[in-house]
C-alpha cells in the first residue's frame, strides 16, 4: 500500500470530524515554501525568478508553526526552492513532527547526502525526491547534467537509511506514454521506492520554458494510454484512485484550491501555490475573503489547462467521501 496506514487512518478521522462540523472548505495539504532559493535553474520552475531581495527572505519555524496550527492541516509538503537551503530545515521539520503532522520534503536531492544525518527516520517523515524522468530526460529538465544519477544514488542512500522516499515526477509535451511507463517502471520495480507522485505541468507564467506545457486533451490522452495493459494497478502512485480517474478522464471535477493551500515568505498565497492573484496574513482570511468561485476551467482562462493535484486532489477525496464504494477502493488501494 502506497499511502502508510497511520496516515490513512489519521486521514479518515479528519474528514469525519470535518464532516461532522459541517465544515466545506478545509485543508488537506498545505504547500509550504518556507524559501524560493535553489540550486538549480529549471525551465519549466517559475518560482527562482524572483528578484534577488525574495529570494534570500526565508519563513522561520515559529511562522511555520503558527501557520499550520491556525489551519489545522494534518500534512505538509514542504517545497520551495530547495528547502535543503534553508538554514532551519531540519529544526522545522522536527517541530512538526513533534506536532504529528505527516511532512513531506521534496528535494532536487543534490544536497541530500550531505544533509541526510541531521534528519531521522519517522512514521511522520518521507523524502520526496523529484524524478522527471529516466537520465537524458530528467537532466534536459533540470538544465543540468549528472542531476539523476545524484537523486538515484541519494534515492538508494535514504532507503538504506530506514527514511520511507517517495518521488514526484512531472510530465510536459515531450513526454508520452512510453517515457512516463519507463520512470515509473524504474521507480516502482528497480529503485522500489515507497510511493510515486505524478502530475502534469502547469504553465508558470513566470517560467522561462513556455512551450511544452501539456493542455488538458493531451494529458488525459497520454495518461490514459500509460495507465492501459493494468499498469496503473501495479504502481505504488501515491493517490486517490479518483484523482488518477481524472488524469486519464475518465471523471471530470470543478477546481478546489482551499484543499492544498500555499503558504510562503508572502503569507497564504491567492488562490493556489500556482497562481499570484494576493496573499493572506491567516489561513481563516484566505478561506474567507478568496473569490474562490472565479477559479478554475471555464471560470478563469489561466485554469484552462491545469490539472494540477493542488486544485483536483481536494475534489477527488471530497467526491470519494460520498461514496462508500470510493472509500474502500481508496483504502485497500485499489488504482
């Protein structure tokens, strides 16, 4: 099973007491970026192109802790930039650890082997190591040779470790299904890392790479034909099996953003980790003084062509709440 047990079943009571106080918006998932800095310079990333003032701010453990205290979420993924860089990485996940709240740290993993022995493995703790691809591919998308073969020899390092490693793989116009078998073949079978995030990329308008983001038609069409043959099932891809339905089409949801929200040096970002549309002090200010209602395919152009999870992996768990047979296909993992 991808997603650990605990996890799962923390899960499962969140939505219940949130169901149970009637609440509609919550989080599931905040989106930390606690730094904007990175040690690498990727076409597709719209965040290193900040002026040099942001990107040497950095959000301090207690704002972390405050933030994710008010907004009760029960996980967190921590982003950036490189969180690696920042200074305080290892006292903030620590704290929120200690506050028993799933952390997941995504990672370039240049600087993992290094840094690895200042964290410790835990039931609350997973590595996520961003993987976009097989060798050639992975490092054509990060700009920079010998980026993989650093992330697969840090991947291998972890594991020896007793950490659990998950990785995040996103898939742009030159990829197909072929290459997207290929990296999560390698992944699942020869790395057997524990779990697999997938997502297709979402035109960052700040990017310098504005050619090869995949529109809507063509990431249901070549997620559709990946997953053909009964492969879905046989990777560990950690998420809802409604969420992966909607990659390949075969449901459709409206966009719901306040599920993953952002949280950065500027405060809780408008309305997404993807968009810049204003910031927020609280995580109650955001929920309720965001037009949330504008956001999302057919509302706003911007949304046209994202599927990306911070918007539809809310919808997915909202839409597999409400029905028991979605709840156990989710449970026993059924993709």
């Amino acid at each position: 099973m991808p997603i650990p047990i605990r996890q799962n079943l923390r899960m499962a009571r969140y939505l219940v007491r949130q169901r149970l106080a009637k609440r509609e918006k919550y989080p599931l998932i905040v989106e930390l970026e606690p730094l904007f800095a990175c040690n690498l310079a990727c076409p597709g990333c719209g965040k290193i192109q900040y002026p040099t003032e942001i990107l040497r701010q950095r959000v301090s453990p207690e704002a972390v802790f405050a933030a994710i205290e008010e907004c009760g979420a029960p996980m967190v993924s921590i982003a950036g930039g490189e969180p690696l860089l920042h200074p305080q990485i290892e006292e903030m996940v620590e704290g929120l650890i200690k506050r028993k709240v799933f952390v997941y740290l995504c990672t370039n993993a240049i600087l993992l082997p290094r840094r690895i022995d200042r964290f410790k493995p835990s039931p609350y703790f997973s590595w996520v190591v961003h993987i976009d691809g097989l060798r050639e591919r992975h490092d054509k998308g990060v700009d920079r040779e010998g980026v993989f073969d650093t992330a697969v020899e840090a991947i291998r390092l972890a594991k020896s470790k007793g950490f659990r490693v998950t990785t995040n793989s996103t898939f742009f116009t030159n990829d197909s299904a072929k290459t997207i078998r290929e990296v999560l073949d390698f992944l699942n079978n020869e790395l057997k890392v524990d779990a697999m995030m997938i997502s297709p990329a979402y035109a960052y308008e700040k990017a310098s790479d504005q050619e090869h983001f995949l529109p809507v038609d063509q990431a249901r069409q070549v997620f559709h034909e990946a997953f053909g043959d009964g492969r879905r099932s046989k990777w560990r891809l950690n998420h809802t099996p409604l969420f992966l339905d909607f990659l390949e089409g075969k449901v459709d949801y409206q966009c719901t953003p306040w599920g993953i929200p952002s949280y950065s040096v500027f405060g809780w970002q408008r309305p997404c980790y993807l968009m810049s549309d204003g910031y927020a002090s609280t995580y109650k200010e955001l929920v309720e003084t965001t037009d949330w209602d504008k956001y999302g395919r057919g509302r706003d152009p911007r949304c046209d062509n994202c599927m990306a999870h911070c918007g539809y992996e809310p919808s997915a768990v909202a839409a597999m709440t409400k029905s028991f047979r979605q709840v156990l296909r989710a449970a026993v993992g059924t993709h």
